[in-house]
C-alpha cells in the first residue's frame, strides 16, 4: 500500500435521561411524534432555557471515563442555522470552552477483520454537549417533522485523527460504546439513533508527515458500514491519486445497499454557523470537589472487568469477553464469582448454558429465576463432589424453571451422588455379572471397554455413582 489513511471521528451520544436538555419534557423514543415539546423546545418567543444539572454532569462523567481534562469553566453557545429540524434557528451547543478536552481510549483485541490491533490509544479531542434536532419523517402521506427528539442532552465526541485503518476505526467505536453503555451515559444503539457517527478520512502517501485533504462521510448507519465506507473511501481516494488527481474537500454519503459513497456537498458549500455565547445561559463552573466527586463514582470499565475477571477467578479471555458483553451480565456473573469456591464453573455455566437458555427465551439476565447465589452453589455442590456435572445439568435446568435452589432440587429428587463405597462396590459388580464378555476383554488387556463398563455402573445407578470411585472400585473388582 502506497498510502496510510488518516482516520477521525466525530460521534454523537444520546445521553439518556429522563427529561430534555433545557426544558422538562421526557426524554424517549417511541412516543407518538410531537406529544414532548413545549414552548421552550419549539422556540417560542419569550422563553428561558433551563440547564439540565444531571445532563450536564452525566457529560463530565464521561469525560472523566475517557481520561479527559474538565474544564472548571465553560459555557454554551448558539450555532446558527435554519432548517426545518430546529424549530429556534439555532442549537444550543458549546464551541471554544467544552466540558471535556484531551482524553483516550485504548484500542483492543481483534478489529473487524480479525486481525490483531496495534498497541495504541486513540486521542478525544473534545466532548460537548449540545442540544439534539428535531427528526425529519419522509412517508408516502409527505414529509413531517417529530419534535419529540429536539433538545434531547446530546454529547458530540470528536477524536483526533489517530486511527489508520478499517479496523481501527471499528475497535473505537465498540470502546466507545462499551464506555459510554457501562458509564450508564447512554443505550448507544445505533439503530434507534442513539449513537450517529461522521467518518473524516485522508490518505497520505507512506512515510508523509502532513495530512492529506479529507473528506467527511454521513449517513453510517452501523459499526460494520463504518468499516466497509472507510475500505471504500481508502479504495477510492487511492484511485484519484493514483490518477495524479487533487482530493477536494466534501462532504460524501454512504449508501450502504450499493456499497459506496457518494457526493453530498462540496467546501464551498459549507456552513457558518456564527456561533456565539448564548446569553440566556450562565457559564458553567465546577469546583475540583464537585469533578473528584464524579471521578471517586466512576463504575469500573469493561477492559478493567475482563482483566480482572481473567486474573482473579481464571475466566478464559473468550469467556471474560462474553461476560463482559452486558453491563447487568458482567455484574451478576461477578457476584455469582465472588460467593463460588470456583469462579471459573460459574463463567462455564453462564457461557454455554444460562445465555443460551436466555437466548431461546429472549429474556435478559435480570428477568432469570436463578440468582448468582444460587449458581454458584451449584458450582460448589458439584466442584464437590456431591452431585456430578450430568446431573449438575439436570438440576441447572430445574433451578432455570422454577428458581428453586440447587440444595433443594438435589434433596427432593434424591440426586446426590453415591460415593458410599459398599453401594458402589455392589452396582459395580452387579454391572461386571450383566456384561461378561466386555469384562472378559478388559481383562485379556482392551483398556478400551472401561469406559464401556464405567457407562454401565452409571446406567445402574441413575447417573448418581460417583464416577472416580466407580472406576477405581471397577479396576480392582475386573483386576
Ligand atoms: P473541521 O474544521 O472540518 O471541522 P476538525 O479539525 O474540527 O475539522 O476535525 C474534525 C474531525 O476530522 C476530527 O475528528 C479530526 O480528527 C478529523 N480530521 C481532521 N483533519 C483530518 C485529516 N486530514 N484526515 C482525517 N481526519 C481528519
Ligand atoms: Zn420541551
Ligand atoms: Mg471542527
């Protein structure tokens, strides 16, 4: 490759919360259109915008968890610009002084593709917060416009343009998102339009210090068309340059159907936004108290849980990623770890059966009967010895539909394992009797048909023979 491209991205967060950034109409989706609005989110005349506090606060606290610096001053601004989805002419947003300045996020694992990341952190420029636009709807009736998203708390993320392929761009998206879900700043599903990303991307020849022209691509509609647009963008720009042709500065859609991009507006056509401080709005001011506060109550991150998760209960890297796909999950398995005397059961358990079972039945870790206590005493009553990991099986499936515990299931259905040496010797003799030719040939030396004669002591005792001693007391009575 003759070229390395040169990655941004500018990301735009709904932060959740249960009313508007300056008014207190509720803030959700799924309302019949224009039910939440008022006369200070429609702009009427004469009306006083109101900061939502916990908005505002919600922003720091992401800040904090992408290692930003707080301003201990800054303001909002008014951005300028007329369109049908902004009913006051202007947003309301912040342009020199934003709440957060100069963080990172650490790239990890595998992109897209699957190959391995470089070791790298990606710079945040920036992270503002801004009110939200009104939402344009196009139906074969005409076109409307639903109000109930204008002025919802919208955080902006601008990166520096660290990122350099593809995958990178990917792997800080899912950072971000996995940030921003397990700080309980947003949902970030794109598909609702809690999250919407802009791609800036240059190429530069190979070993060039300067920037390339970049272009800025809207309209991604997922993680995965980030990703094919910036392959696109890295193909197409090659192609003009190849062709000893000047990048012009535009703004590019993508159209994800056809697999490519496609030209919006040119520089020219750029807007001026004429931003200036909004003088119905006081600066805002923290003290270093009131931002400590917010960093000594910051949740633990993902990447902190899978690190934890392998190092102290011996969660395989896989496991600690299933795990900490869901911020209720990564906690339920936690508390289930720290009550097992072998956390890396209660991981198996959850891994290849509880969220299959949850799966099948569309149903999130919350709304399960099992409690974390009660997995990890079924970890524990089968690490133990006293049931084995088939009727584990069993027992796990009773406790998933009825919420009783392991104990009480094991008691009541009489499935504790045999390890009384007396009963074991019996069924064990009782099974060489049934199957003398197999015994026969263990004894003229086919080790294989052990196994045979083990499954025929278990078949015997339902399952509950404790499989060690069946096989010690079977080698001694066959020797
Ligand atoms: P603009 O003035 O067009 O808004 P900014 O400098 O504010 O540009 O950057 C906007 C976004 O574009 C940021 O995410 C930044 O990292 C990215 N960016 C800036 N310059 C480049 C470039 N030459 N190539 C790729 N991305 C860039
Ligand atoms: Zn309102
Ligand atoms: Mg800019």
């Amino acid at each position: 490759m003759k070229y390395e491209a040169v990655i941004g991205l500018e990301t735009h967060i709904e932060i959740r919360s249960k009313s508007k950034m300056f008014c207190s109409c509720a803030n959700g989706s799924g309302a019949p259109p224009n039910t939440h609005v008022c006369p200070v989110c429609m702009g009427y005349p004469g009306v006083l915008p109101v900061p939502n506090r916990r908005a505002i606060m919600t922003t720091v606290r992401a800040g904090l968890l992408t290692e930003c610096t707080i301003a201990k001053f800054s303001k909002f601004d008014r951005k300028s610009y007329f369109y049908p989805d902004m009913p006051k002419n202007y947003q309301i947003s912040q342009y020199d002084l934003p709440f957060c300045e100069h963080g990172r996020i650490k790239l990890e694992g595998t992109g897209l593709s699957g190959a391995p990341l470089p070791d790298k952190y990606i710079g945040i420029t920036r992270i503002h917060l801004e009110e939200d636009a009104a939402k344009l709807v196009h139906s074969a009736e005409g076109s409307g416009v639903d109000y109930n998203r204008a002025g919802v708390p919208l955080m902006e993320v601008v990166s520096e343009p660290d990122m350099r392929s593809a995958d990178e761009a990917y792997a800080y998206l899912t950072s971000l998102k996995e940030i921003m879900r397990f700080g309980d700043v947003g949902d970030c599903d794109m598909e609702k339009g809690q999250m919407r990303c802009d791609v800036n991307i240059s190429l530069r020849p190979v070993g060039q210090k300067e920037f390339g022209t970049k272009i800025e691509l809207k309209n991604l509609n997922s993680f995965r068309a980030v990703h094919r647009a910036v392959d696109y963008e890295i193909w197409r720009q090659s192609e003009l340059l190849d062709r000893g042709e000047k990048i012009r500065q535009e703004t590019r859609g993508w159209n994800d159907d056809q697999g490519e991009s496609y030209l919006m507006r040119t520089k020219e056509a750029a807007h001026d936004y004429r931003y200036f401080p909004d003088p119905d709005l006081m600066p805002v001011v923290f003290t270093d108290e009131e931002i400590e506060a917010v960093r000594a109550a910051l949740p633990e991150l993902p990447a902190a849980m899978r690190k934890r998760f392998q190092e102290s209960y011996g969660v395989t890297a896989y496991d600690a990623g299933v795990l900490t796909a869901d911020r209720e999950l990564a906690a339920w398995f936690d508390a289930s770890a720290k009550k097992a005397k072998t956390p890396k059961l209660v991981a198996n358990w959850i891994s290849s059966e509880l969220l299959r079972l949850l799966g099948e039945d569309k149903i999130s870790i919350r709304e399960c009967r099992i409690t974390p206590e009660g997995l990890a005493e079924l970890t524990d009553v089968i690490s133990s010895g006293v049931i084995n990991g088939k009727i584990g099986k069993e027992v796990f499936a009773e406790m998933y539909a009825t919420g009783k515990s392991a104990k009480t299931i094991i008691g009541e259905k009489g499935l504790a394992q045999v390890s009384d040496s007396g009963a074991i010797s019996s069924v064990v003799a009782e099974a060489i009797a049934n199957n003398p030719k197999q015994a026969e040939e263990y004894r003229a030396g086919n080790e294989r048909v052990l196994q045979y004669l083990v499954g025929q002591v278990m078949k015997l005792s339902k399952g509950k023979a404790n499989p060690q001693l069946v096989i010690a007391e079977l080698k001694k009575q066959l020797q």
